[in-house]
C-alpha cells in the first residue's frame, strides 16, 4: 500500500514515519523546499524524542521519502493523509484554506481511486468542503473517479508521539462506506493487534471527538487552577486538595496538576475553534468560554507573584527563567506560559535570562536579543534576583539546592509548576512561591 501524507510539521511526520516502520510505504509532501531538502539529508524541524532515528532508519529502507511535488505523490497512491495546518483565524476559528487546497490538488491529480482522510485538526462540516472541493476539480477534468473522504483525528501527545502513535489509547475513524473502512482496517491492523481498539463511527462524529476531548483536558487543567488559586486565598493546600480528589476513581489523577496555564498547538486552538463552532450554530458553550478566561488569567499568575514580592517595581531587577517550552520533552513554545511571563517582565523593565533543555533556538525567534540565552541552568543564575521556574523539565526537579543559593544574589524562587516542596524550600533558607499554596509567611 502506497500511502501520502501532505504536511511535514508535527502531526505528519510522526504519521509517516510510524507507518513506514510497519513496513507502509509512505512519501511526505510539502510545498516547503528547505524543509524537504533537510528532511532528506535527515535534519528534523521539530523535537521529538525517537523521532530522528525512525526517520533515519525508514530513509534507509527505502520506505518513507520526502518530496515537493504533490503530483507525483498523489499517483498511484491509494490513500491519502491531509497534515496540514488549522491555524486560528483572529476570530478563533479554524482557517482551512491548506485543507481546502489540498482537496483540490487531490482532484486535480488522482488517476483513481482514492480515501482522503483529514489527519489534521479540522472543525465539524470540514468533510464536505474537502468532498465538494475535489469533485469540482474532477468536473472541471471531466472524469468520472469515485472517491471517498474519512476523518482520522490525531491524540499525540508532544514528547511522547511515537508511544502513542504504535500504543494508541484509541483510533478514531469517521467514514462512509464499507470500502474506506477496509481500507482504514488493513492500514492500522499492525497497532490493533495488541487490543488498542480502532473506533468505527459517522465523520461529523469524529470530527467532534477530537475537539471534544482536547477541550475536556483543557477543562480539567483550568478547573484545578482556578481551585488552586482560591485555596490560596482560604489557607488550603492544593497539592494536598489534589490528591483528595484524585483518589476518586471517577475524577483520576492526570491534568489536575496546578501551574501557570496550559499552551502548546492544541489545546487553545480548539477550545477557540469549538467556542466558535457553538456560535456558528446559535449555542453558547459557557464552560469553556470560562476553561479560556481561567488559562488566560492564570499565565499571568506567576508574574503578578513577581511583581507583589518586589512590591510592583522590578526595573532592573534580574529573573532567571527554568523553561522556555510549554512542556517538557518539546521545543514547541506556541502559546507557552513563558511567552506571558517574559515579555510582561520586559515591559515591566526586568532583565531576563533563561535556560531550556531544547527550546533555546526557538526562544531566540519569539525575542530575539530582548533577553540573555545560557546553555547552562546553573549559569543563567549567577547574580539573578529570583528564579522562575517555568517548565517541569526532570533536570529542574531536583537541583543543587546549595548551588542554587549560592548564585543568586538572594534566595527567591517562584514556581510555576509546583515542583518543590514548600516546607524543603523553607528549610534550605529560600523564599519560595509556588501555586496554590500560599507561602507569603515564609
């Protein structure tokens, strides 16, 4: 089976280079030649851990391939994956003329039949925009070629895509015809095999699974947030709160953390997207609109904290930042929390150094000279007036406390992500502010 995959960022990459590790043979199209002339001389654009070698090894083989020439991929290609990118339109919703475009070329170019299947994360009612834009190129041919078109969301987690991909949790496949089914069976038998299940449903369906359960995650980490910042204000612990509630079989343990906001390229996307989705269709969705005004406030969090310890006037003071990426194990700094932070620091007249495990280049592209890069966690310390930890990388977790004290010029630490205890901080002589707990008497 000959399988092509438009879009080579995140989502399309890791789709291709784990179907071409179950012996798929897969070409990656994408109208950006610089990145495909890297991808073939194996330089990756993104950080993704496992990602590098499997393209590599699959290069090697002889199944998976790169090219600009979205023509050539089409032929003979029996399905076809659209990768491409949704990004948000000023008014939240989901701009879908690379989804469209590629439809069209798909009608274009095809010499027989074809599934189209929507990888990327596209809005409900997508399918039949992608249906409509190829049959009208197949009528401007005037060739009769039967098609169909399939929705197969994605759920990768950045840091941890190539785990899910080969041990999905679930598939989702929205389809139409018993064709595309078998097609879409015999294409994911080799990640069934183990008992993860591939969920057969309408396109309409799947198309809302997926904004559906990003915006259930999302709910999750704004609920625990806007709880953390009340306990604050009563005299409750949150981490303490946390494992409470998270006892409860029913409520579970994962995305109740508290922190300074959740970022990255889905979450606030399509929370926006499905908000504008409701309105589109006369209905108000107010839990989520409340999910979206929590992380915006709660990004803030940490800096208002900043700015109340230094009594609301930090020109010229220095922070260090632990963490640029708005997640461990990823470069990605879409959304990220420390694009909040920092650049609210400068406008404050702060000096800002920062350290990140692999976000440093990407850092560079959102500001520039505006503040000092180390390659070293330790030596972004030296002389800085706090330290604010951003991002929960493992090598923050546990640090040389002693060291840490001892470089900067006093011993305040700001904690976005509640990775220290208070009572250790408190012991090893540090000002320490956290999330959720409040540690004012310190």
């Amino acid at each position: 089976m000959k399988l092509t995959i438009v879009g080579s960022g995140y989502v399309g990459l890791v789709t291709g280079a784990c179907f071409s590790e179950v012996g798929v043979n897969v070409v990656c199209v994408d109208i950006d030649e610089n990145k495909i002339e890297n991808l073939k001389k194996g330089i990756i654009p993104i950080y993704e851990p496992g990602l590098e070698s499997m393209i590599a090894r699959n290069v090697q083989k002889g199944r998976l391939s790169f090219t600009t020439k979205i023509e050539e991929a089409i032929e003979d290609s029996e399905v076809l994956f659209i990768s491409v990118g949704t990004p948000p339109d000023e008014d939240g919703s989901a701009d879908l003329k690379y989804v469209v475009a590629v439809a069209r070329d798909c009608g274009k170019y095809m010499n027989d039949y074809m599934l189209i299947v929507t990888k990327s994360t596209v809005p409900v009612g997508t399918s039949k925009k992608v249906r409509q834009a190829v049959q009208e190129e197949l009528d401007k041919r005037n060739v009769a070629i039967s098609f169909d078109v399939a929705s197969n969301p994605e759920f990768l987690k950045e840091g941890a895509a190539i785990n899910d991909f080969l041990k999905p949790d679930r598939i989702v496949v929205g389809l139409e015809s018993p064709r595309a089914e078998d097609i879409m069976n015999t294409l994911y038998k080799p990640f069934t095999l183990n008992g993860h299940p591939i969920i057969f449903m309408d396109i309409v369906s799947a198309e809302m699974t997926k904004y559906a359960a990003n915006s259930m995650l999302a709910t999750k980490i704004s609920f625990i947030n806007d709880i953390a910042n009340l306990c604050e204000i009563v005299g409750a612990d949150i981490n303490k709160v946390r494992k409470g509630i998270g006892s409860d079989s029913r409520i579970g343990t994962k995305f109740i953390y508290p922190g300074i906001g959740y970022g990255g390229s889905c979450f606030p996307k399509d929370v926006q997207a499905l908000i504008k989705t409701a309105g589109e269709n006369n209905y108000d969705l107010k839990v989520l609109q409340a999910v979206e005004a929590v992380n915006t406030y709660q990004k803030l969090v940490l800096f208002n904290k900043i700015m109340k310890y230094f009594n609301n006037d930090i020109k010229g003071k220095t922070v260090c930042i632990w963490g640029l990426s708005f997640k461990p194990q990823t470069d990605d700094m879409r959304e990220a929390p420390s694009l909040y932070v920092i650049n609210s620091l400068l406008e404050a007249g702060a000096v800002v150094k920062a350290y990140d495990p692999v976000a440093m280049k990407e850092a560079k592209h959102h500001f520039g000279d505006a503040i000092a890069y180390y390659d070293d966690q330790y030596e972004a310390l030296i002389d800085a007036d706090c330290l604010a930890v951003l991002t929960e990388w493992p090598e923050f977790k546990i640090p040389s406390f002693k060291l840490l004290k001892k470089l900067l010029s006093a011993p305040v630490v700001f904690d976005g992500r509640n990775i220290y205890e208070a009572e250790e901080m408190k012991k090893n002589g540090f000002k320490y502010f956290c999330i959720g707990v409040n540690t004012d008497e310190n």
